[in-house]
C-alpha cells in the first residue's frame, strides 16, 4: 500500500497498464457539490445537476454491492464509467441518445472553475423522461436469470433449454425487462407486464433497440477480448421521441468476462464489480448497512480491472 503506482497485466493484449496510486482520498471522489449550480439528487454513483436546458452527470468513485454503498471508493471507478458511457454514445450515435458532451473544454462557463471536479468524470446530456422500466438483455446464464432458469427453466417468461449451466451461452439474446426499484433490487416482469407498463408500441421498440444495441456492443468487445454477459439499458422520451440515455455498457450496469478465461459451468472471472460480491461473499455481513470496509489490495485490483475494461474496449488511455 506504500506503492505509488500499480501495475497490471493485460493477458489478451499482452501488456501492462500501470496506475497511479497518490494517496486514497486525493485519488477519489466520493461527493460532489458545486457552488451555484442546483443539485437535483445523489444516486448509488452519480450526482445529477441541473444545467436549465441541460443536466450535468458527475460519476463518483462511490461502488455499491448488495444495494449498499461500501465506504471505500475505488479509485478512478467514476472516470472510466463517464468515459466508456461517452464512448458508445458515440459509436452509437446514429441511435437517438441524450448525450452532448463530455469535452469539458466545451462546458459552460460557469462550470470551468470546477475542473479538478468535473474533468474526465462528467458529461452534459439533454434531459428526457426516463422509462420506468430497465432494459435487460442476456446473451449468457448469469445473475438473477440462472436463479430464475434453475426454478423454472425459462427467465422473464422465457422459455430455455434445458442442460444450460451457469455461464452458459443463451441461443440467441433475450430481452428480459425489469421494473425500477426505489430501494431494494430491480424486480424481473416478463414482456407482457413490459407492454403493459410502456404500452405495446414503446415496449416493442425499446426491446428492438436494446437487442440491436447489445448485439453491437457485444461484437466490438468480442473483438477485443471480453465477452458481454449481459447489460442494462435505459431509456427515456423528449419531445415524444425515445432516448438511449443514462450509462451504456459499463462494467456497473453489465458483466464484462475476459474471453480467454471463460469456461461454462463456472463463475467467471469478471471486469465488473462481481470481484468486490465475491470478497463481501466471505465474511460474515448480512447485506445491509453499514458495510465492510475493504482491504487496500481488493481496492487496488478493482480499480485495475475498471481501467483495463476501459482500455480494453476503446484502445486508448483513460484520461485522468
């Protein structure tokens, strides 16, 4: 822990990535407050500010496992979730979506005194009115959906074959919403309960766009040696047109496996923050506040995997 720097290798691409460790608490953010501009809310990570025509999104280091939030950041976390995000939004522009910016050379004035605070970990989006529904695509047998698929051999309605292990390949991918919880877990419907919460135009197509998006995202991580399991998408209306908008293939709302490590029927080793469950996994806490601080060396190869999943996925370097 005295190390100023942590290095990592990249087994697929056969390099290292080294990390500047300076001192845990300089290294993250935890909160952001910005004099004169209106906070709208806190969430598990980000911190939402309201531009007038505009919302800025400002990713802390903040990770949560369980629903809870742990105590210990993990440093440059927020960096490489704002930063994957604006790297599909553009690869994924020809997809309405409500990204602006994430140039902070291109923010407003008002913000430019902020730049230790926002630069590299923030974007302008347009503000739209979020679907009330999650958006879950599942190309593997993971998560909640083994559970489900163990129960009943189907997830979100779905009917699967059967044989499948944990991790294994799905056919094709399945679409399988779920409703937003205030507090607590995600709740999985089928689609059906979709269609009657969005309406069977909306449901319909935001089920055609989630499957397209996936399938693309999927194909270009291949390429770079992850497998996405799975993902969350969310969507929202502006002006009666409908919206990719929130965070877009990240390792908090997907499972990211290294492809040279995968083998079906077992839990793979992740890019995500399944790292950090499988430590929670070992003591002795009953998921519910407060949590666990985390050992300096689980918090040093979390921030390593965020930042190899960034440089995985786009071939350059995180900007810090």
């Amino acid at each position: 822990m005295d190390s100023k720097q942590l290095t990592w290798k990249l087994p697929f691409i056969d390099q290292q990535i080294t990390i500047p460790i300076p001192p845990m608490q300089s290294a993250s953010q935890t909160s952001v407050d910005l004099a004169g501009i209106k906070k709208l809310r806190s969430g598990k990570v980000r911190e939402i500010f309201d531009l007038g025509e505009t919302l800025l999104f400002v990713a802390t280091d903040r990770i949560s496992a369980f629903d809870v939030i742990l105590p210990d950041p993990i440093p440059y976390k927020g960096a490489v979730l704002n930063q994957i995000s604006a790297f599909w939004f553009k690869r994924f522009a020809r997809i309405d979506n409500h990204f602006v910016t994430a140039d902070f050379d291109q923010f407003p004035d008002d913000l430019k005194k902020f730049r230790d605070l926002l630069a590299g970990r923030s974007m302008i989006v347009r503000k739209t009115k979020p679907l009330p529904v999650e958006c879950v695509v599942r190309g593997y047998l993971a998560g909640s959906g083994w559970k489900e698929y163990q129960e009943s051999q189907s997830v979100c309605g779905i009917k699967l074959p059967a044989g499948l292990k944990l991790a294994s390949q799905l056919p094709e991918p399945i679409f399988t919403p779920a409703t937003k919880a205030e507090a607590g877990h995600d709740i999985n419907i089928d689609i059906d309960a979709c269609r009657k919460i969005l309406g069977d135009k909306t449901a319909e197509r935001v089920r055609e766009l989630s499957l397209q998006i996936y399938a693309a995202g999927r194909d270009h991580a291949a390429q770079r040696g992850i497998i996405v399991a799975d993902t969350k998408f969310e969507f929202g209306m502006l002006d009666g047109k409908l919206l990719l908008i929130d965070e877009v293939l990240t390792p908090d709302s997907s499972r990211f496996w290294p492809a040279d490590q995968y083998a079906s029927g077992q839990n793979p080793s992740s890019f995500d923050k399944q790292f950090v469950r499988d430590y929670l996994e070992t003591l002795d806490w009953d998921k519910t506040p407060p949590a666990p601080k985390l050992p300096g060396d689980v918090i040093l190869k979390t921030s390593a995997k965020y930042v190899e999943a960034f440089e995985r996925l786009t071939g350059e370097k995180l900007a810090l």
